[in-house]
C-alpha cells in the first residue's frame, strides 16, 4: 500500500494505483481543470501512464468563475 496525498487528504492506495484510477475513484473534476503530481503538471495525456508511489503528492486545479 502507498500513503499519498490528494488536495490536502491522505489517502491509501494499492501499489502501482495509476494516476487516472485515483482521480477517477475520488469523483474529481479532472478534465475540467489541471492536474499536478509533486508540484509538476500532468498532461491529460499522460494520466493513464503515471504510476503512483508512496508519498506522492496531487493537486487537482480548477479554473474560478465568477464576476
């Protein structure tokens, strides 16, 4: 299991949880915003390709509206 830490919540997951699975369990609004994994952004592209490890570190930025 690895210890890592999502919008400022740890949470445990299995080794080897790709990026893409987490955010997905989690219901977050990935594709609507940036995501960054230990302070480096993510492509869309490359969420099914990133393999989380303990102590890792997401961020999930979304764009504010308002006026």
């Amino acid at each position: 299991m690895a210890k890592v830490m999502l919008n400022g919540e740890i949470l445990t997951v299995p080794n080897r949880t790709r990026l893409i699975d987490l955010l997905r369990s989690q219901d977050e609004p990935y594709e609507a915003g940036l995501v960054e994994l230990n302070k480096t952004l993510v492509r869309k592209q490359d969420l099914a390709q990133a393999v989380l490890v303990d102590g890792d570190e997401i961020e999930v930025i979304l764009p504010a509206f308002g006026g």
